[in-house]
C-alpha cells in the first residue's frame, strides 16, 4: 500500500490518496506549485512540481527523492529536495569601450608685463600673444551598467600625451581625466 499526500507550497494538505503503486489514480488540482509526499514500506520520499492550468500530470516513483518523514510533515520552513546545485550565470547588459585616437589642443598664452611703463618707453611691446597647437595621440576606456530598463551609470577614462613645439623641439605634456556619471532615456 502507498500513501501519497499533496500539499500546496503553502504547506496547506490539499488532498491524501491511498492505493497499490501499479495502480493509475486521478486527482483534480487548480494550478499552482505542489510537493507530493510518498510513503512506502521502503520509506518516504518527495518531489516539487508546478502545474499550469488544465494540465495533466503524471507522477513517476523515480521523481520522488528520499526525505525523512518527519522532515516532509512538518508544517513552515522548507524542504530541501535538490541540496546541490551548479549554474553559469551571464550578465547582460554591461557595455565596454575602448579605443585610440587623436586630440589638439589649442594653448593660448598672453604676458601683460608688470614694468609695462619702463619697457613702452624704450620701444618694447607690453602686452604678448602667444598661441600653440599641442596634437598628439589618446587612449580611452569606458564602462556602462544598466539600472533597470531606462537608466545607467557609467564610468570613463581617458589620458594621453600631447606634444607642443617648444622653442628646443617638442615638448611632452601628458594629460588623463576620470569621469563617472548616471544617464537616463526618455
């Protein structure tokens, strides 16, 4: 003889049957997640299942896990049927950049002199305007990471070396900037 108790994940008993397991016996359920409870002479056993509306359903003795009785009965908590468990888990979404280029920066310099007066008398200019052209190459990363469906943050770098013609030849004038920032679409 075989006992089978089923019981929504409520842990609420929702029906108990009584029969020889060779024996086919129907239930009626409502959709909705179940552990069924089979006991046998060999002990007791349980097995987790879901069901969608109108579907049948059969439960087959090698889906049952052997489980303490005691540990099937007991009403709150949970009952651990699959202890262990192994999975991959991928995260979408996240975006990376990274890229080379080039930037020119234009370098103004003006030099208002502090003895204007004494120099203008002899015939000097007062004021001088100097303007550059700093080219030189860049590298650049950045990462953005959703927050829900509309909105990111994103993180960025970027540093490189511009080289301005001094009056000796090129000069060196390294640069790097960090940004962070959030974003939305609408």
């Amino acid at each position: 003889m075989t006992s089978r108790s089923l019981r929504a994940t409520s842990r609420t008993v929702v029906g108990e049957l009584w029969g020889r397991p060779e024996r086919d016996v129907v239930f009626a359920l409502p959709a909705g997640r179940y552990l069924a409870q089979r006991t046998t002479g060999a002990g007791s056993a349980g097995m987790a299942f879901s069901l969608a509306p109108s579907e049948a359903r059969t439960l087959r003795a090698d889906e049952f896990r052997a489980v303490p009785e005691e540990q099937l009965a007991t009403k709150g908590g949970t009952v651990v049927l699959w202890p262990n468990e192994i999975g991959v888990e991928l995260s979408a979404g996240a975006s990376l950049g990274l890229g080379l280029g080039a930037e020119a920066d234009v370098i103004w310099q003006t030099l208002d002199r502090a003895d204007s007066a004494r120099v203008a008398a002899a015939g000097y200019p007062t004021i001088q305007r100097y303007v550059g052209l700093a080219p030189g190459p860049i590298a650049l990363a950045h990462i953005r990471e959703p927050i829900g469906l509309r909105t990111w943050v994103e993180l960025a770098a970027r540093g490189g070396v511009l080289l301005p013609e001094l009056s000796g030849g090129l000069g060196e004038m390294w640069t790097w900037r960090a940004e962070a920032g959030v974003g939305v679409q609408f």
